[in-house]
C-alpha cells in the first residue's frame, strides 16, 4: 500500500502506544494521525498528541479536561474529556485504529471503531475474549479488517500467509513459561507480589505480567485466535518456548509447519498492522540465531500452572464462560497485587466463579452492553470469594 495512512489511537500512552508512536515516528512521512485516546495522564497524552500533530485528544477520565486543556495551551489541537471525548476521537475519519485501551474500558471504543472501510489493529483482549462472538460478527457485517497486534496472533497470522484456514491442522502460540517455569508447585504457591512481577523476557505492565506468571495470558489468547482465525479448541496449543524468538507456528495438513521469529519488541508486530500489507524499515535488534544457538521447547505443565488448564476448559465449553473467566481474573489479579491473597489463590477464584456461572447462562453475549452486564456479574462473584482466601496472602 502507498501514500499516507490516517490512524486513531486508542491508549495512546500505554505500552502499546509509546511503541506505536515510535513506529510512527520512523516514518513521519507515512502516517498522519487524527486522533489520540490517554486514560488520566493530561501531561503526557499532551505531548504525545503534540509530538504527532493529532487533529483531537481526549482523556477517558472526565476530570482531566481542565488540565489538557492548559497543556494543550497554543496547539491548536481539539481536545475534549470523559466518554463523550472518547467516542468522539473514535468517530473522526481515520484508515486504521489502534485498539490498546487495557481492560473492558476498552470494550466499548473499540466496538464503536468498528466502521465500513476502517482497519483494527486490536490489542485490546477483551473485545475477543468478553465479547469475541458479537464483535467479529459486527466486523463481519461492517467489512472491517481486523488485524492482530499482540505478538502471538500477529506471528499465527504471518505464519498463515495467504493459505486458506481449511488447510491448517494446528496453530500455536508460545509462552515463555514466566518466572515460575522451573520452580516446584510448594515454591510457586509460596510466590510473593515481587516474585511474580519479574517477568523473563518482556516489560509489560503489572496485571499481564501476574498472567504471565499463571499463564492465564496464553489462556486468554487461545480464546482469542479461536475468534481471530475462526479455529475449533482442538486445533489451538501452546507450547513453553524460553527464549521467545519464536512466537507462532501453523502446522498444515501436508505436515509443513511455518513459524514466525523475531527478538522480543512489541514494535515487529506494530509495524506489520502499520505497514497494512507493506514491510516497514525498523531500526531493532536483528536476529542472530547462530549467537543464540538454541531454541529449546516443553510443554506446559498444567498441574504447577491450573489457570491455563481453567482457560482451556472455559474456551471449548463457551459460551458467557470466557467473559467470566476474564473478569473474574482481573479481580484474583488486582487481589494479589495488593497483597490481598496468595499466588495459588487466583486460579482458585476464577475456577470456583466459573463454576458458579457453569449452566446458567451458556449462550455468548450479543452486544457489548450484555457482555459488560455480564463482566460486572462475574466481578462481583469474584469480589465475594476474597475474603474467605484472604488468609493465604504473603
């Protein structure tokens, strides 16, 4: 694709953000942005917008429109606070949107981005993991193309290339197997807040860096290629790849297997949705595997890590499970952050609520709103089990 590519960001200053706009940033010529979306932080999302001469900003939180509005001072950038602001910097005409607002905040800016001719760069998870059934049906029914961010779907669909789904045996994804890959099940459940945050291969913020060490995260992401790639579970796996070079495999029905590898930077898989079907020039690392030498493998242990068994189980049942499951790990999650239950303690929550919800009400949220009303039921359940694990925190 030539010429300039219009493009809306939503979380403009998280991780995924400051990645894209470094992208951005090497190739000035190529892009130009229209919007911009930041959560609390005025200062910065006042820069970035300046940085990238963005037509609109907006902040998610209402209370923050005095303070952009002084940093924004003499700009000439638009800019406006709360969710009004939101789905007004969704609604600006742009060829491609950035979907990286983290958490269900996301859900419902990320769904109204879905316009006739727009592209998605999704990653956001729980557009596919809470609502993954009615937002690919409402991308469907608008043509929009949706395109992967997150390292591993992005490597799946690299790796698939232009052959057809029917063709593919299996798709796998990777997991660097956390901080706790070699340690006994007795270690693990003895794990402290800072034990879990030392993430071996990537800086990431602190809630997927807690999935990591569970391994929810591949849990979560098997949910998601089956929306992405339209596969059945049985067709999905992880494997426990440490060195995280390798970030997706898809296996043929002929026995051929093709694999994506790259250094772990977050900006390979930006650029390739950036780039919209064009290769663009990086300055990173590049790949030596002869310093690298090996590439070793393993299964996932789901006896020392239950959260991704939980996942798995959850994904071929469907249903509202996944929207249960993600929302109830959000609150384990946080719980552990604050040192509210012990490592242990948060598959056991999400376990005990899926349970909870199992035959009540199987069919997958239709709309956003449902899933949402869903997410919020699920919270509460979860918020109920705390304080009776409260006892195992460290």
């Amino acid at each position: 694709m030539n010429g300039s590519t219009t493009i809306t960001i939503l979380g403009a200053t998280g991780s995924i953000g400051r990645s894209t706009l470094d992208v951005i940033a090497q190739h000035p010529d190529r892009f130009k942005v229209s919007a911009v979306v930041g959560g609390r932080d005025a200062e910065t999302l006042a820069a970035v917008a300046k940085a990238v001469r963005a037509e609109f900003a907006a902040l998610a939180a209402p209370v923050g429109h005095k303070a952009l509005g002084a940093a924004l001072g003499g700009s000439g950038i638009s800019y406006g606070a709360g969710e009004q602001a939101v789905m007004e910097a969704v609604d600006r005409d742009c060829d491609l949107v950035v979907a990286a607002i983290v958490g269900t905040a996301g859900l419902a800016p990320t769904h109204a981005a879905l316009k006739p001719g727009r592209r998605i760069a999704l990653a956001n998870k729980e557009s596919l993991v809470s609502a993954g059934v009615c937002f690919m049906r409402d991308a469907r029914a608008h043509s929009v193309t949706v395109l992967p961010m997150d390292s591993e779907h992005n490597a799946l669909a690299q790796a698939l290339g232009d052959n057809p789904p029917e063709s593919v045996e299996r798709m796998t994804i990777t997991a660097s197997g956390g901080p706790f890959r070699t340690w006994t099940a007795e270690a693990i459940a003895r794990a402290s807040r800072e034990d879990a945050l030392v993430h071996p291969t990537y800086s990431m913020g602190s809630k997927i860096t807690i999935d990591s060490a569970t391994l929810m995260n591949k849990g979560l992401e098997l949910i998601e290629a089956h929306h992405l790639f339209n596969l059945e579970p049985s067709k999905l796996d992880v494997v426990v790849h440490p060195q995280s070079i390798i970030h997706g495999l898809v296996s043929f029905w002929d026995g051929a297997v093709t694999a994506c590898l790259a250094l772990p930077d977050m900006r390979v898989p930006i650029s390739h949705c950036l780039g919209l079907g064009d290769r663009l020039k990086l300055s990173t690392r590049r790949l030596d595997l002869a310093a690298i030498a090996a590439l070793t493998f393993e299964p996932p242990d789901l006896a020392r890590f239950p959260a991704l068994g939980l996942a798995r189980s959850v994904l071929s049942t469907g249903g509202v499970l996944p929207t249960v499951l993600n929302a109830a790990n959000e609150i384990a999650v946080e719980a552990f952050l604050n040192r509210r239950i012990g490592f242990s303690a948060i598959a056991e929550i999400v376990g005990r609520v899926c349970d909870g919800f199992s035959g009540k009400r199987l069919k997958a949220p239709e709309s956003i709103a449902e899933a949402l009303a869903v997410d919020e039921d699920a919270r509460r359940a979860a918020q109920a089990l705390l304080p009776r694990l409260s006892k195992t925190a460290s």
